[in-house]
C-alpha cells in the first residue's frame, strides 16, 4: 500500500539538469550502468547485456531475468536488493528503447519485481515512477497494456487510485520535465543510432512526457502542482512542439494546452506571447497533418478566454487563410467542424469583402485538396455556407464578390464541369443558404445583383437546352442525360430555397420562381417543335413536376403539356423517348383532380395501343401502367385488357422477347390485371405447362405469378389438380435445372394454398391409367407421403384392388415359360399350366418407363410400405388384397426378370430390369416384416386371424385349378411359405394342417398346392408321413405309365419335386421300387422321338435324382441312360429355344451326375467310356446351336453347364476344329469362354505338325481361315458408349478372343511360321483396327494412357491372360486386362506390323503417348523375352549344311546387348546388337567388333543387311542373327586355305583372292608378295610356274603389324 508518506522530496534529484554536455539523465544513453558486482551469478550475464545495444540481446536478457524471478520462492525476502537496485537504474532507459518488444518486457518485469518484492521495491519508486506512468501512454498497445497491467493492483478502488496519484504526482512531474529536455542526441548514441530512429524515440519521449503532464492535470492537485508545472511551461523545447514534425506530439501538446486552458486557464495568461507564437505563428504556417482539428480546437478555446491573442495586425481571417487552404490535412469532417466553431468564436465579424472573399477562396481551394474525403466535403460546404451567415452581413458584396464567390458554385452544382469535380457540390442545402444569406443582406443593391446572377444561371441553362444534340447524332444519350441531371439539380435548389422560411416576398425567391417558370416555358415550346425527342428536356419538367408541384400548377403545365382538344399530341408523346419522364409523377402533378388525370391517361393508352411496332407499344403500356393510381383505370380499360392477356399469351408460349417478360411483370407489380383477365392468363399457364414446347417458358410465367401475385392463382379444384399434376411432371424431366424449377414452384404453391390438397386425386389419376404423360412412381410416392403427413387418410392414397385385379387379370390369362422351370423352386409345374386357347395376349397400356398399369401400383404400394406408411392403418380386409396382389405381381414380375420377354409387367430393357429387382427386394422385405409381425407360428394351427394365416388360405383358394393365375397365386405361397420357414423353422403342426387340405394327393385342381407346398417348406418336410406316402405311390405308378399318358408329364413332376424334399440318395421308397422305376423310364428312352420336350427334362430329372439309390444296380440302364442325353444334345437344334432349354439343362445335369458315380458299377463306366467320343461330339454341337438375345437367366444356366462340360472334352477328341470357330463370336460369354478354351489348348497344339510340314513339304503356312474371319468384325469404338464400353460387350470379347487365339498359334509356331502367319495379317490389314480400337479405349487417343501401375495391372498381367480369372474382374477391368496383353503380344510376335502402324498413325499426340506408354510398360519385358528367345535359338540353333557353323552368342540383359561371333580358322567375325528402350519401335543398332574376312565396303554392307532384316522383318533379333551367320557363311563357302600361310584369312582380313593358273592353288595377295620378295622370283610356290605381276606393295595390302 501506498501512502504520501513515500512521496519524495520535491527539490531533490534536480540539480543535475542544468546541462547535458556534462552530466546525464535517467534516460540519457549517457547514464553510466549500476554496479553489478553484488548481484547473483545466476543473472548477471542478462543484467549486463540490459546494457547492450542490440534489442534481441536485451529482449533475451529481460526473458532470462523474468523467467529467474518466476523460480524464486513466494517469499519476500527471496529476492537480492542489488537485484533490485540495478533493475530500478536500468528500468527508465529500457522503458524508451526501440524495441517494442523490450519496452513491453520491460513493464512485465517491473510487474514481477513489484509482486515479488512488494514493500521493499514500493520505497524505491520515486526512482521509476515516471517512466512507468509514461509507460501507459505508449503508442504500442501491447507496450501501453504491459504498464498499465503492473499499474493495475495500485488502482482498484477509487480511495488507492487517488492516493496513489497524490503519492506520485510530483515525482511523476519532475521526470516530464526531465523528459520535454531531452534531445535526440541525448536519447542516443548517434554513432550507433540512424537519424530516423532517434527522432523516433525522441518524439516516443516527448509525447509521454506530454500525455503524462495532460493526465496529471486532470488527476493531481493543482496547487501542489503549481510550480512544477510553471517551470514544465518554462521549457523552451515545449513551444516548439507545434512545429514537431510527429502529429502525435503536436496533438498531445495542443490536447495538453486545451486541458491547462480548461482547468487552469491562468498558468497561460502570462504566457500568450508564447502561446500565440506556437499556435498562430507557428503552427497556422507548419503543416499539421493529423493534428489540425485539435488545433483549431484549442484555438477555439484560447480566443474564447484570450480573444487578443489574435492580435490586431491582420484580421484573423487573414492569418487562418495559408492555413485553411491546405484543407483538412486529413482531419476529415472534425476539421471543418472545428473550424465552423472558431469562426463563430472569432470576436471580429467585421471585415472588408477583399478579405473575406480572399478566405472564402482559401476555403474552397481547401475543399478541392486532391487528399480530401469526398464525405467530408459536404461538412465543407456547410462551414463554407455559414461563413456567409457569420460575415456577409459586415460586408459590402458586389457582383464579382458573388460570381466568384457563390454563383461559381452555384454553377459547377448545376453543371459540373471535370476540370472542377472536386467543387462540385453534391447537395443543394448549403448553397440554398448561402443564398438566402445573400438576400437577407440589407443593400437593394445586393438584391439587384442576386437577380442578375440567377439570370445568367437561366440563360445558361436555356442556352444548353436549346443546343442539347438530337436524336441522329452519337453523343444523343449523353447530351440529353446531362440536360436531365441540370434539371434535376435546378428544381432541388429551388425546392430547398421556396421550403425555407424565408421573406415571402424576398429577391432571391422572385428571382427563382421568374427564372424557373421562364425554364418550364422554355423547355415544354423546345419538346413540341422537335416532337418530344429531347427527353433531357422532358425530364426537366418530371424534376419540375416532383419538386416544384405548386410552381407547376401556378404556371398550368399540366395543361399546356396535355392540352384536351389536341389529340394528335398524344400519339407524339407515347412514341417518344420522353414518355417515362412525362407521366411518372402525373398523379403529384395532377393536383388530386382524378377524372382528369384519368381522362389523360386513357387517351394516352388508347394511343399507344395503336401504335404500328409491337415492341413500342409494350414499352409505352409499361410506362403507363406504372404511374401511381393507373391500376384501377387499367382494369376499368377493355382494350388494354385484351392486350395484356395477349402479352401473357406471348410470355407463356415462349416468345423471347425480353420486354414481354418485363410487361407481364409489371401488371402484376402494379395490379393492372383485371379478375377476368386472371383467369384466363392463369388457365393459359397451367395449358401450356402439360406441353413439352412451351412448358419451360410457361414456368418462368408461374414463377413470376408465385411471386409476385400468389393471391392470384386458381380458386377452381380441377385447375388446381391440373396445376399441380403438371408441376410433378416437370420434375421428372432429364433438364436438372427445369426440375428443380418446378419444385421450387410446387412448394410456393404450396404456402400460397394451404386448404387444398388434391394428391389423393392426383394419384388416383395415375395410378388407373398408364401413359407417356403419367407421373413418376417416385413422384407419386412422394407426394402421397407428404399426403399423409398432413392428414390425408392413408386408404385414399393406396390403388383401387378392383382395377389392380382387373388389370392383373390379363397377364394372368397367359402360361408360363417352360424354361422359367430352371430358375423357380415349383420345378416343372411351369410344365403343366393349361392355357385358355380364347384368351388373346394382352396389350396393356404403359407409361414412358414401359410399366403397365399393374406394375405401376405394385411398385407405388412397395415404395409406400417400405417408406413407413403403416400397413396396420388400413383395414383389415384391404390389408389383405394389398398384400396378396404385390405377392402374385412379385411373382409375374420374377419370371419376367428370369425369362427377359418382353410383353410383361413391364416392357424389354436393362432399366425395368434394375427396377424390377429393387422391386422383388422390397416386397421380400414387406413380406418378412408382415411376417415377423405375426410372431411365432409354433402355436398356429394355420386358421386363425393374423393377416399372414388369413393370406395363406387366401391363396390355398385362390391357387386351386390348372389355370396360369393359379399356377402364379401357389408360386406366391410357395415364397410366402420358404419365408414363414426362414423366419420361424418348421411348422410343427404341418402334417395335420397338411392333412386337413387334404393336398398330399394327386388331383387336377390340387396339383399347384402340392407343388406350392412341396417347393415352399422343402427340406422340413422330409420327416412327413404325408409326403413319404405321397413319394412312395408315385414311384410305385411309374411302371404302368407311358410317354404318350397325358398322366405321365404330372406325376413326374409331383415325383420330382417330392424328391427334391430329401437329401441325396435319402429317398424313404425301397431299392426295389426305385430301379423299376428306373427300368421303366429308360425303356422309354429306347423311342426318345416319342418323348416329348417337356418330359424329357422331367424323365432325366427323375433319373439323376434316382442315380444316388440306384447307381450300383448292373444293367443296361446306363447306356440308354447316355445314348438318351448324346440323343437330345444332337437334337437341340431343332427345338425351340424355350422348349430345349430345360431338357439340355436336365440332360446335362444327369451326364454330369453319370460321371461323378462312374466308378459305381462296370456297366456305368464302360457305357461312359464306349460313348465318350460321341459324347464330346454333341457337346460341341451344342456350342453351336444358335441363341436368342437377349440372353435369359434360364439360358445362362444351361450355357454355364454346358461350358463347365465342355471344358473337360479330351484334346484328342478335337481333331476338327472349325465348327468350334464360330461359337468364339456367340452372344453367351459361357459358350465364348468355352470355345475360346477349347482353341486355347488346341491351337498350339497343332503348330507341331504345321512347323514340320512346312518344312518336309516347302509350303507356306496359313492361318485358318475360320479364325481370320472372325478379325473382319473389328468393332468401332464410336458405336458404343462409355457405358456400353464398361459392360465389355460380348462382340468387342469375341474379337478381342479372336486375336489371342492369333497369337495362340504364334506360340508354338517355329520362325518360318510365324513370318507366315504375319504375311498373312499384312495382307489384309488386319492389325490396324485392333490398335485404334485399342488406342481410343485405353485412352491414348486423348493423350490419357491408362496408368497400368495405378490400376493395379502387373507385369504378370501384361504377359497372361486367364479368361476365368477375368470374368471374376469388373467387366471394364476385364477388357482393359485383355487389351493390354493383346498390346504385349502384338510387340512380341508381330512388332514389325505394329511398327508400320505407327508409322502410319496420323495423330502426333496419339503416336507420342503410345510410344512412352510402351516404353514404361512393356518394352523392358519385350526385350527381356527378345534376349531370352536369342539365347533360346543361339542354344538350339540349327545349320542345315555342314559348311555353315553355329554363332557363338553372348547375351548382357542389363546393357540390352547381344554379342554374336561366327568362328573363322581362330578368330570370329563379330558383331554387337545394342536395344534401344522403345524396342521394337526404336531400330536396333547393329555395332562392328571384329571384322574377318571380307573388305570394309562388304563388311559395312553385312551390318547395313542385318539391320534392315531386323528392322523391316518382323523387328527378330534372331533374324537379324541368322541373316548374319547366313551373309558370312555364304562368303566362306568353298573358300581354300591359303597355300602359303594355311589360313582362310589374311592379316589383312581379307581372303585367298589370287590362283595360280597351272596349279590352281589360291593364295592370300600379302602372302604371295611376301613370297615374290623372299624368293626373288614371281613363281609359284608349289608349281614354281610364273604368275601374273601383281604390282608393288601397297600401304592399304600391308599387314597391320608391319
């Protein structure tokens, strides 16, 4: 706490300050350090750098102390006192320091010391008290916080703030004047200290010093302040501060000086002299930017107390001129304010008109200062407008003084000029009083002059009216626009001047209503001679009209504008330009009197309706309509109405004129349209928006009706309902924005018509009746949700079950597909469907989806029921009709989406396909939740109430009889058993409810119900009495029955599907009865003509489920069993499709079954083995039966069997492969797989028989031709789309199969071969389609190869292709894979053709990509596989002829270079194969490494020939190899060894070119000169006969060594 006691005493500590040459402040960078000896090791090092130069080194010195002072205990004692001391010395001067940041650590520590040393740092503060206070006024806001932070605890009650201030106030104002006589070069060192960072600090000083002494004013007692404060005023360095360079210090001093002239005005009285030097003579000449609003304000306060201190040498006018003409210097609007509060405070308001016109002018050229804020220049002017009030009247103003001074302005307000912009007012007010100013001044002859004034403003005015440019010149616009702002800003003047309260009879408003009405005169006789196209000029009279109605109507504008008997001027005045301006404020200037202006504004509108141009007569009727009040005339006016009906009809039907839309709105905006007129626009609207061609436009017209006028829409339920139903089809539209249109629509609808729901109506509607036009199932199901949301109840929105049955009915009037048997758990039930021969196929009614109308209501109830709608909220009975007809309707919908026909529930196509299998989904998932509603049916006794007992006996019922609705009700029961089962188990009352229906028993009208039951418990039924009986009895009929019993096809059904109940080879009927059975089914087959179809497939089905009890009984069963299934396979092809499907299915289960149980019995495996050829033989002619597409699951199963099959054919049974060609192109993937298997394997087979019979028979080989022709059907990408692209269609598969069948047969194909086979996809250009097919869909062609690496395709990819393997991939990832290993395998066996394509490529961007995507991917693995087929060859390379010797071959996988020498005598000629990266497009170079044998020329010749064989044969490396050995073997050939020397080559690598006629022995040309010069003699070595003279040695024939 402290007290006045700890203040110090006042005279001590000053004597020092009487020069600072010698002697140094607190602050000065002189003061010498404190001593550190006595402070702690720990912090003396920081305490020293506090006395470095460097900020950083200060600043991490303050942290290093604050962080030691935060280790020290709580205690007070803690802390050293030379710790304290030496901070205390040091504070003051790191309280100014440069940094920021260390001024501010400085306050932070000095907080610290003061909690931590409390009472003993409180006695030491007179030492560090004024820099701390000085501190707070800091123009850093964190510096400024950090003191006022530590100053915190001392002030938080008023009682220790004053005491505090009492305590300190005399010390705190010893160091302001310690610190006003500072300098800069005290404050630092200018050795080290730049100019601009001293003046900094020194400014930093002063203006605390002055803030400081500004606060203890206010705060501290006067009286004891007295002398310190007088001899803070003695410094002379503190009337300098005006003319301070910094605005913060003068604004502090002139704030300082307000303060002492409020508090304490008598401390300045002796001083004025000073005073007025610093604040008139000094500062009104020194630029005060930033500071000259306190200025003038302390200004304000002196001549308030001490007028005289303007002097009375110059007016003070005179002495603020310089001052005020530099303007406001960024003072904004305080400055004119201030000064606005000066001039009213000066006591001389006398003053000559040469001065005050020489300030007014300073004045405005102060408001044209580029630097001024255009808001402030309004204030500007209203200073400048009460100088006129304040001084005018002292004056004698003559009429230069007012043309200079006033009607300048007045004239740039008017018509502003560029080259003056900055004075052009932008308000009239001050000129307004300025000019009143003027006329209340008491000389008559001041009166005459504003007149004249204003005279020449009108004339001026008239002059540029009369002059404006006309309608043909290209400144029209700008002229007449310019003419209607004069106008504008004319009537505001004299609005603002004839408002005010002014003499009522004075001159200035005289003059302005003279001069105004001469303008009007003017103005209205210029618009009738030029015919109203000056519409600046029509707008002068708007201004007059909206400003200055009296005015106009004292002058009877109105009427002479539009005179009653002149109607001729109306049709004039419609057609121009100047209608807007003319009848905009018709209402004001009418006065109230509404006949006539109605009266005019008829005659306007009837004129304008006849006008000739369509666009001319809109745009007048919009004016028109717009003008205030018009809109009860407008409805009163027949014709007009017609018109806008028209207009409506224009905007609806999409006419694209802009001013159209603008019209229709404004009728709206301004209540022109009368009742009738609304409805006949609205009912247009909601026509035209069912039309495709006009919906668009007819939205656009709704939109504009919602929102401007939703008031206005149809009150009529019907046109309601139509509204809202058209709406609804909007949103289904492809056009996302004309969608989203309509429902925004729909909902502002919505809000504007809350009582009207008509979505029952809506749905009903759509839902009886299927078209093009019906609405969405979606947009139905939604809105019927919504529906019941707002109360509708829930059976109005459900579809009538009397038109859902009626509907129903004709798809139930047709049979099944026999081929649906294979996909459905009723089995061969499908086969005994009786069909009414009356009953025609239905041609249902369909929307644009191709759903009929029973689709669309089964899809609806799906949607709604798995969308929350509670089924439980309808009754009970319409519970069950809903739910039994979705059950049927599932079930007609699945076999349609097995057998893919078109004539369903819904039409042909992969989109109802998708749809229909989210529609099965969710009825599955309504059945299972009604389901696991019912609970447990352990307890049932399948007669009670629950919806799903009530539904079972519905169908019990319903399914009875032999016709197709009741085939499809029991397939339904079936599904809604096999769920009951799924969800609870076993039914354990099931024998006695099954004895109780009493359908364990073959009936005609029971058939179905057994299967339903058969099919729909399964396998639960196995321990059934019931169902053994049943089993039993139809086994024990089979004997007696015969192919031709019409009994026969039932009761093999009924025994099929009562196998089907028990696991394999558990059927509870004894051995015995089973292999007569078995007798008897065969002996059937031994006159299989007399089978039919559908009891083929049911005799093998009993066969293959018989097997398993039967298959170790010996017989002939088996055979006939085999030749039966080879029989029907050979006969496929002559059934029909749905007819075979299921016997060839059947067929091929019971062959596949056959040969699983072979090793059963003797007979069994020898009928398989005797019939095996045969068997492959009709296996592959199934491949070819023709199929129908689309494919049907049915047939998809038989092909996947019928490949599974075919893929076990021994390759010896493939002896002929060209009927298995054909099937490669099939529509079926299984059957391709197949095929393309088949060939797979045979195909490289083969080739060891054509490589020898190429050879033995010298004929070149060929490709098969089947095989070519299936490369003739290259697809073309741009007719498929990407999504066709990424299903891999099957054509595209067979092609692309095609190839790699090609290069199959270049597998095992030797070299001479596969130059065969090349030749022949040469000759026909077969390579160049399957690389732009490849190119365009792997994306080179735009330069986006696929990214092997990221797509996840290997280097094991790139080399293999496995078809299994890529029918388990995505469809498009599967192509892709293929692709790129048919790109491989077109690089490795035919480069040379790949080559010549690229060649041939037109596209750069595409040559470019293909080549680096190649070079990434798939030349290191081509030259891998090119070095690894030389090292191959180069170990089983064959010469044909003994003279010929094998290459000696080295391979260097890492350098791509092959070394190849052919052996002469000891030495090899060689050469060297070096592979590019982009092989094979890139030409390997061939490199010389030793020549042998032959001369430069031919050797060079050799190299050049090897090249060429590699680069244009194929790109072979090994054919570039042979050509080689084959070059210098042909050159040795027959070559004898030198007779001399005994070699073949010479030293000079040449060969024996010299014989000797007698002997003819051959000899080396060197050898034999050599000889020649040793002997002496030209003779023979061996004959010793003369030989030829051969010329002297040459340079180029010496040996090399020599």
């Amino acid at each position: 706490m402290l007290s006045g006691k700890s203040r110090a005493p006042q005279g001590g500590g000053l004597g020092a300050f009487g020069g600072f040459a010698t002697s140094s402040t607190t602050l000065s960078y002189l003061t010498p350090p404190p001593d550190f000896s006595a402070i702690p090791q720990d912090v003396v090092v920081p305490f020293k750098n506090l006395s470095k130069k460097a900020s950083a080194t200060k600043e991490k010195a303050l942290q290093d102390i604050l962080a030691y002072l935060q280790s020290l205990p709580s205690n007070d004692q803690a802390l050293e006192e030379s710790v304290i001391d030496a901070y205390v010395e040091l504070y003051p001067r790191l309280s100014i320091d440069d940094s920021a940041r260390v001024r501010e650590l400085s306050h932070q520590l000095l907080f610290h010391f003061l909690n931590t040393a409390k009472k003993r740092i409180s006695k030491r503060l007179p030492r560090f008290v004024g820099p701390w206070l000085a501190g707070t006024f800091d123009r850093d806001t964190r510096v400024s916080r950090a003191a006022k932070d530590a100053l915190s605890p001392f002030l938080q009650t008023k009682e220790k703030e004053e005491a505090f201030w009492k305590a300190v106030q005399n010390r705190a104002l010893e160091f302001a004047i310690e610190a006003i006589r500072e300098t800069p070069d005290t404050l630092s060192d200018e050795r080290s200290t730049t100019k601009q960072d001293s003046e900094a600090k020194y400014h930093r000083v002063v203006g605390a010093s002055l803030s400081l002494v500004s606060s203890l004013m206010r705060r501290g007692d006067l009286a004891t302040l007295k002398d310190d404060l007088s001899r803070y005023l003695d410094a002379q360095a503190l009337w300098t501060m005006s003319k301070s360079e910094d605005s913060f210090v003068r604004r502090v001093f002139y704030q300082l000086l307000t303060t002492i002239l409020e508090i304490n005005p008598e401390a300045l009285e002796a001083r004025l002299p000073q005073v007025g030097r610093a604040l008139i003579a000094d500062g009104l000449k020194q630029s005060q930017a930033g500071s000259t609003a306190d200025l003038l304000r302390v200004l304000t306060c002196l001549t308030k107390l001490f007028p005289q201190v303007w002097g009375t040498q110059k007016h003070p006018l005179q002495r603020l001129e310089p001052f005020i003409s530099q303007g406001s210097q960024g003072g904004a609007e305080d400055f004119w304010r201030a000064l606005d509060q000066l001039l009213q405070a000066l006591p001389e308001k006398r003053v000559s008109a040469e001065v005050l016109s020489g300030f007014l002018g300073a004045m405005r050229k102060g408001i044209a200062d580029r630097l001024e804020f255009r808001p402030s220049r309004h204030q500007a002017f209203q200073t400048y407008a009460h100088t006129f009030e304040l001084f005018l009247n002292y004056t004698s103003p003559n009429a230069s003084f007012l043309d200079e001074n006033l009607s300048s302005l007045t004239r740039q307000y008017l018509h502003p000029t560029p080259e003056l912009s900055s004075l052009s007012p932008q308000r009239p007010d001050f000129l307004a009083r300025a000019w009143m100013a003027v006329s209340n001044h008491p000389d008559p002859k001041v009166h005459s002059t504003v007149t004249e004034e204003w005279q020449k403003l009108t004339n001026a005015f008239l002059t540029r009216v009369s002059t404006s440019l006309p309608e043909v010149s290209d400144g029209y616009r700008q002229s007449q626009t310019a003419i209607a702002s004069e106008g504008e800003r004319w009537f505001a003047l004299a609005s603002k001047v004839l408002s005010e309260n002014g003499k009522k009879d004075g001159p200035l408003r005289a003059a302005l209503v003279q001069c105004s009405a001469e303008i009007l005169r003017g103005v209205l006789d210029l618009l009738t001679r030029r015919d109203f196209k000056p519409f600046g000029a029509a707008s002068v009279l708007q201004s007059a009209f909206r400003h200055c109605p009296r005015l106009c109507a004292e002058n009877n504008l109105l009427g002479l504008l539009f005179p009653a008997e002149e109607t001729e001027i109306y049709r004039v005045i419609v057609a121009s330009a100047s209608l807007p301006y003319l009848v905009s404020d018709l209402n004001t200037a009418s006065g109230g009197n509404e006949p006539r202006l109605e009266k005019i504004w008829n005659t306007l509108v009837e004129n304008a309706l006849q006008l000739s141009d369509p666009l001319q007569t809109m745009l007048a009727i919009k004016v028109l309509i717009a003008v205030p009040t018009a809109g009860d005339f407008a409805q009163k006016l027949e014709s007009l109405q017609s018109f806008l009906v028209s207009v409506w009809g224009k905007f609806t039907s999409g006419e694209g004129l802009p001013s159209i839309k603008d019209l229709s709105e404004a009728t709206l905006a301004f209540d022109a349209l009368s009742v009738e007129s609304t409805k006949l626009i609205t009912a247009g609207i909601v026509s035209s928006l069912g039309m495709a061609e006009t919906s668009d436009s007819a939205l656009s017209a709704l939109e504009v009706l919602l929102q401007k006028r939703p008031d206005l829409l149809p009150a009529s339920h019907d046109l309601h309902v139509e509204l809202v139903t058209n709406l609804l089809a909007l949103t289904e539209v492809s056009g996302l924005g004309m969608a989203e249109k309509a429902k925004s629509l729909r909902l502002l609808l919505d809000q504007h018509s809350p009582g009207q729901n008509p979505a029952a109506r809506i749905i009903e509607n759509h839902l009886n009746e299927a078209g093009p036009s019906s609405l969405e199932i979606d947009t139905l199901a939604q809105q019927a949700l919504a529906a019941v949301d707002s109360g509708v109840p829930a059976e109005d929105i459900f579809p009538s079950s009397t038109v859902w049955i009626t509907e129903l009915s004709c798809f139930l009037a047709r049979p099944p597909n026999p081929s649906l048997s294979l996909t459905s758990s009723m089995g061969g039930a499908y086969f005994i469907v009786q069909r009414n021969p009356k009953v025609q196929n239905p041609s249902p009614r369909r929307d644009g989806n191709g759903r009929s109308v029973p689709a669309r209501m089964a899809l609806f109830t799906a949607k709604l029921l798995s969308s929350g709608v509670q089924l439980s909220i309808l009754p009970a009975e319409f519970q069950l009709e809903l739910i039994y007809l979705l059950c049927v309707t599932e079930a007609l919908a699945g076999d349609q989406l097995s057998a893919a026909h078109n004539g369903g529930l819904w039409s042909d196509g992969p989109a109802p396909e998708d749809e229909i299998q989210q529609f099965s989904e969710l009825v599955s998932e309504i059945i299972a939740a009604v389901v696991a509603e019912a609970g447990n049916w352990r307890d049932w006794d399948m007669s009670g109430d629950s919806l799903v007992e009530r539904l079972a006996d519905f169908m019990i019922q319903e399914a009875r009889g032999p016709s197709p609705g009741s085939f499809y009700t029991a397939k339904a029961l079936a599904s809604l058993l096999q769920a009951l089962v799924k969800a609870n188990g076993p039914l354990p009352k099931s024998e006695e409810w099954l004895g109780r229906l009493g359908i364990m028993r073959i009936a005609p009208d029971t058939i179905f119900l057994t299967a339903a039951f058969l099919a729909g418990f399964g396998d639960t039924l196995g321990s059934s009495k019931l169902v053994t009986t049943l089993c039993t009895r139809l086994i024990s009929e089979i004997p007696g029955f015969s192919p031709g019993l019409p009994r026969t096809l039932v009761s093999l059904v009924l025994l099929n599907l009562c196998m089907d109940v028990y696991e394999s080879g558990q059927v509870p009927v004894e051995t015995r009865k089973q292999v007569l059975a078995l007798q008897q089914i065969t002996r059937w087959a031994e006159t299989p003509e007399d089978i039919g179809c559908l009891l083929a497939a049911e005799t093998c089905k009993a066969i293959a489920r018989l097997l398993p009890g039967v298959k170790d009984t010996y017989g002939p069963y088996w055979e006939k069993t085999v030749k039966y299934c080879i029989w029907l396979w050979n006969r496929a092809a002559d059934d029909k499709v749905n007819q075979r499907l299921p016997y060839v299915h059947a067929s091929l289960k019971l062959m596949q079954a056959l040969h699983a149980a072979h090793d059963a019995n003797d007979d069994l495996d020898e009928a398989l083995a005797s019939h095996s050829e045969a068997e492959s033989e009709a296996l592959i002619a199934l491949l070819g039966v023709p199929r129908e597409a689309p494919a049907t699951l049915p047939s998809q199963l038989v092909d996947t069997l019928l490949a599974r099959a075919v893929s076990k054919i021994p390759h010896a049974h493939l002896a002929e492969l060209g009927d298995i060609y054909e099937s490669v192109t099939s529509e079926s993937r299984d059957i391709q797989r197949a095929a393309f298997g088949l060939l797979h394997k045979a195909l490289p087979a083969a080739q060891e028989e054509i490589n020898v019979a190429v050879v033995m028979d010298k004929k070149a080989a060929n490709l098969p031709d089947e095989l070519l022709s299936l490369l003739l059907n290259a697809p073309n990408p741009e007719d498929y789309s990407d999504e066709d692209l990424s299903e891999f269609p099957v054509t595209i598969r067979s092609y692309l199969l095609a190839w790699h069948l090609v290069f199959d047969a270049y597998s095992k194909a030797s070299f001479r071969v596969r130059s065969d086979y090349t030749e022949d996809l040469k000759r026909d250009d077969h390579l160049g389609p399957l690389l732009r097919f490849l190119v365009d869909v792997l994306g080179h062609a735009l330069a986006r190869a696929l990214d092997l690496d990221k797509e996840g395709f290997t280097a094991e990819h790139i080399r293999s292709y496995k078809i299994d393997l890529g029918d388990a991939e995505p469809a498009e990832r599967d192509m892709n894979w293929l692709l790129i290993h048919l790109f491989y395998l077109t690089l490795k066996y035919i480069p040379g053709l790949f080559k010549m394509w690229y060649l041939d490529c037109p596209s750069k961007q595409t040559k470019n990509t293909v080549q680096s995507w190649m070079q990434k991917f798939f030349s290191p693995l081509i030259i891998s596989d090119a070095l690894d087929e030389v090292v191959e060859w180069s170990s089983k390379q064959e010469t044909g002829d003994g003279d010929i010797q094998e290459i000696i071959v080295k391979v260097n996988k890492a350098s791509r270079e092959i070394t190849a020498g052919y052996p002469v005598d000891d030495d090899a000629a060689t050469i060297a194969l070096r592979v590019p990266e982009s092989y094979p497009l890139d030409p390997v170079d061939v490199i010389s490494v030793k020549r042998v044998a032959v001369n430069e020329d031919k050797w060079k010749s050799w190299l050049k020939a090897t090249k060429a064989v590699i680069m244009f044969g194929n790109c072979s490396l090994v054919d570039g190899l042979m050509a080689f050995r084959r070059n210098i073997s042909l050159a040795l050939k027959g070559q004898e060894e030198c007779a001399i020397c005994y070699s073949i080559i010479a030293q000079d690598k040449t060969m024996p070119d010299k014989k000797c006629g007698t002997c003819n022995h051959s000899f080396h040309r060197v050898c034999l000169y050599k000889w020649f010069q040793n002997s002496g003699r030209n003779t023979c070595p061996l004959c010793r006969n003369p030989i030829d003279y051969l010329g002297s040695d040459t340079k180029r024939r010496r040996p090399e060594h020599e």
